[in-house]
C-alpha cells in the first residue's frame, strides 16, 4: 500500500496533519465496531492507520483502552459508549415524542370537566404570587363573568431567547396546543408570543368583535385597543391567504393589568380551537364593561409591584432597600 492509497483507505487528503490521521482512525474504528467484524476492511484500515503513522496496530481493539475492555450484559464498555454516542440524539428525541403523547394523553383525561380554559404566554410578571388560586384576580375574573365554574388557568413563560429546560417545557406545551389536543379558549399574549404564533393559525378571527367594542367599552377606551392583523403561513413560510384581524391590543388601559398580570404588550386573543369561543368573547367584552374598576385595580397593583422592585434594588452602599428595613 502506497501513502496515497492509505489516505484514500482513511477518506483524507495527502496534506492531511497525524492529528488529523489519529481523529480518522478513532471515528472509523467507532463506526466499524458498531458495524461488526469484517477481516479484510479492518486490516487495510490499519495498514493504512501504520504507514501514515509509523504505529504498529494489528487490531482496533489494541486502541481502547483497558478499562473500558470490560464486559456488561455481553458487551464492552467502550461498545455501551459508542453506542450512547451515536444513539443519544435518536434516544432523545423518543423520549420527546413520548413526552408529548403522554402530555397530550393527560390533557385529553384532564381537561373533559373543564368549562373554559385561558393561557398566558409569553414573559408575564404575576402581580400577585399565585395564579392558580381561586382568589387570584384573574382566576375571579373568568369564574364570575365567563360563566366558567370550572376553568383551567396555564401560564406559560415563553421566552425570546432561551434554551433552558423550563423553555422546551413551555414550547412542548404550545405544540400541544397547536395540535389541538388541549384547546385554549382565551389567550393572553405579550409580543412576541402573538408574533411567533399568529402565523401558525392558533388564533380565531376578531372582526366581529372589535366591531362591537365601542358600543360596549365606550369610543375612548375603545380608541385605545388596536387591532392586530396577521397571516397565517404554510411550512414553507407562503401566505395561505389574505391577513386577518388575530389579537387585540390592551396595552397602556390598565385592563389587563387589573387581572393581576402584566407585559410589555397585553395582548387578548380568542383560540381558533377553543371549545368555548362564546366565553372567550363574554370574558373579553366583561373586560370594556368593568374597565373602571380593573384600570383602578391595574395601576394598583402595578405600583405594589414596582415598589416591591424598587425594594429589592441595590443602593449605592451595596445593600438593598428591604435588607436596610429589616436591619432597622
């Protein structure tokens, strides 16, 4: 065998580094001990792996090292490692696709009973701590004017930026409810929650209702409230039609605020699969009937909130406001 002929065997070119050589042989010998013996292909691997090397090896096997020659439940150690290495993606997403069906299965038997469900997606910050307690305003809010006696209240913080275990948790929860499987009656969404998901069809058309708005919320509040229109797109990123009416924009009326959560961008949305659209709707126009009282509550608790964050900022002493109350 020629140097050029063992380059050939190793898949390199001739300018290839020992570096270079050394990573080739390592690969191969994992792909072919995966693979099974075969004689004649192992011997030229390591002929050619000993001329480019000067590096006398009769088998792959003299590379591993000695403690992971070891066997368990008839294989070696290093078997069991290669075949973690090129079987953890498959693995991994199995357990996703079982994750979801499982979810999916569990929304299925969890949410029969349920009369109305609502999610908040997106970076919310809860104006008080609980927002699945029956006395969280929100959770009031729905039970009294959504004539919902037993509703299911999710909050799901997705991020913009994040790859952390708590976001895939959320974007698995989406994909559930993209699919259809636990349908959401009212969305409450911050901007980038509406803009990543208005495409993808997951929210009801809003004409009807916008249109009602100034006879129930009054011109005022109802100049306040912008409408938000966008298309839904096919998995190749084209239009499957003309832009619609998707969310509605509560943003700086203080409505939202009052239900005890709140964003940068308050923004209601009815779900296109909800099994309650009417509720969604009777929720929604609650909201403009009661703004007075939710606008005073909102800029309530809005304040409680910036002072408690206020509190918790560090002085120029280095010490925060509420360590300096509780040294007093």
């Amino acid at each position: 065998m020629t140097r050029e002929g063992a380059f050939q065997v190793l898949g390199l070119g001739d300018d290839a580094t020992e570096y270079e050589i050394e990573r080739r042989y390592t690969v191969l010998a994992r792909r072919f001990r995966l693979e099974g013996p075969d004689e004649v292909r192992d011997a030229r691997i390591n002929e050619a792996y000993n001329l480019l090397t000067g590096r006398d090896v009769a088998s792959i096997d003299e590379l591993v090292p000695v403690k992971l020659r070891k066997k368990i439940l008839g294989r070696t150690l290093y078997d069991w490692k290669n075949k973690w290495y090129y079987m953890r993606w498959s693995l991994l997403g199995i357990l996703v696709v079982l994750g979801i069906f499982g979810s999916i299965l569990y929304s299925v038997l969890t949410t029969e009973k349920r009369d109305f469900q609502l999610a908040v997606i997106g970076q919310f910050a809860l104006l008080q701590q609980d927002m699945y307690a029956e006395d969280f305003p929100l959770n009031q809010f729905v039970r009294t004017n959504a004539n919902a006696a037993n509703p299911l209240m999710e909050f799901l913080p997705l991020a913009e930026q994040d790859a952390s275990q708590m976001d895939i948790a959320v974007r698995m929860q989406m994909s559930i409810i993209l699919s259809g499987a636990n349908p959401v009656d009212l969305f409450i969404a911050n901007d980038y929650a509406f803009t990543f998901y208005s495409s993808s069809g997951l929210f009801a058309p809003l004409d009807a209702l916008y249109a009602r708005l100034p006879e129930i919320a009054g011109e005022e509040l109802a100049s306040q409230i912008k409408p938000l229109y966008a298309t839904v797109l096919d998995v190749d990123g084209n239009p499957t039609g003309e832009p619609y009416l998707m969310g509605l924009d509560f943003t700086g009326t203080w409505l939202v605020e009052g239900l005890g959560v709140n964003s940068g961008r308050n923004i209601l949305c009815i779900g296109a699969q909800g099994k309650f659209p009417e509720k969604a709707e009777a929720m929604i126009l609650a909201m403009c009937e009661n703004r007075e009282e939710l606008a005073e509550r909102g800029r309530t608790l809005h304040k409680q909130l910036q002072e408690m964050y206020d509190s918790m900022k560090p002085d120029a002493t280095g010490g925060t406001e509420s360590s300096k109350v509780a040294q007093k």
